[in-house]
C-alpha cells in the first residue's frame, strides 16, 4: 500500500527546504563573499590575525559587561565579589589585547598550539584504547595531525603569532564559503 505521502519527492517536498530553494542564489552569494573575504585574508594573514584579535577583545568587553552586570543583577548569591573581580578580568583582559595585539596574538597563538598537543595526545591515546571492529584508525590519524600541527605552531611561536590567527581565519572562510556555495548550487539542482 503506497501513498502518495510516503513518496520520496514528497518528503523533500515537506522537508522545509522550499523556503531554501527559492533563495539558493543568495546562498550561493554568501558563500562567494565568504570566499572572497577568506582569500582576502589569507592575503594579509598578518592583518587577519590583528582583525581577529581584535574581534576577540570584544567578547571579552562584551562578556567582562555582562558578568559585572549580572553580578548586580544577583547580589544574593554568596559569590558577588568574585563574580565582579572575574567580569573586571575580562574587560581588562578585553582593552589589553586593543593596546598591544601582537602580544595577544602571541598569547593566544600559544594556547592554541599547546591545545593542539593536547589534543592529539588525547585522540592518539583514545585510539589505541578503541577496539580492533571500530575505526580507530581514523581516531589515530585524526591525532597525529593535530598533535603535528600544534608542534609546527609552537616549533614557530612566537613569530607563528604574526599568521597562524588569521592563516586558520582565511582557511575557515573559505571552507565555510565553498559549503555554501555546494549547499546552495545542491538547492537550485533539486527544484
């Protein structure tokens, strides 16, 4: 007993993605300007680092705010004054990294690579502790390169904080960007 319902052109149909469909050319724009500003800043990955840090320094003013803020909001809780003195650390931290944002890039730079090791360790250890029928293979691989790429950053640091930000900016982009453009040109095909 087949119904026009349990079709698989009617489920696609009922899936959501009319409303995709009809903007898939403006998908595909996103994923162009995407594109554009991911080289643009693989071009200047110097600049790209320095924009990120700053944009960085802007959580922290914003998050630094609004843990003061809620502090206040809260005076009941036992913990105000720490509350406060973490919010007072982020908005310092915040304007620290608008004085000096090489010194920031640095910084995070090194966490970013020590996060990395890290990292790889954890999925090199997790590999050789999965089981022979599972894919830990994939596990192990997925470890070394992180494990490598993290002992690349801090073989380089802390000339590496001059790039690597706005070197894993441009990259991200223009990953992010080529998915869009795929999502929205697999749209246009379907309708």
């Amino acid at each position: 007993m087949s119904t026009m319902a349990g079709s698989p052109k009617s489920i696609e149909r009922g899936s959501g993605l009319e409303p995709l469909r009809a903007k898939s050319g403006w998908i595909v724009a996103l994923g162009v300007v995407y594109v554009i500003a991911g080289l643009v800043a693989l071009g200047s990955v110097v600049m790209a680092t320095v924009a990120t840090v700053f944009l960085v320094g802007v959580m922290m003013l914003i998050a630094g705010a609004a843990e003061v803020i809620n502090a206040f909001q809260i005076k009941t809780w036992g913990k105000f004054f720490l509350w406060i003195l973490l919010g007072v650390l982020y908005i310092i931290a915040g304007f620290v990294t608008f004085e000096n944002p090489l010194l920031a890039a640095a910084t995070l730079t090194l966490l970013l690579g020590l996060a990395l090791l890290a990292s790889g360790i954890a999925r090199i250890a997790l590999a050789f502790s999965m089981k022979a029928a599972m894919p830990w293979i994939w596990v192990l691989f997925s470890g070394v390169v992180t494990f490598l790429l993290g002992l690349v950053i801090l073989a380089h640091w802390p000339v590496s904080g001059l790039y690597i930000l706005g070197l894993f900016l441009g990259i991200d982009l223009v990953l992010a960007g080529a998915s869009w453009i795929g999502i929205g040109l697999g749209l246009s095909k379907r309708s």
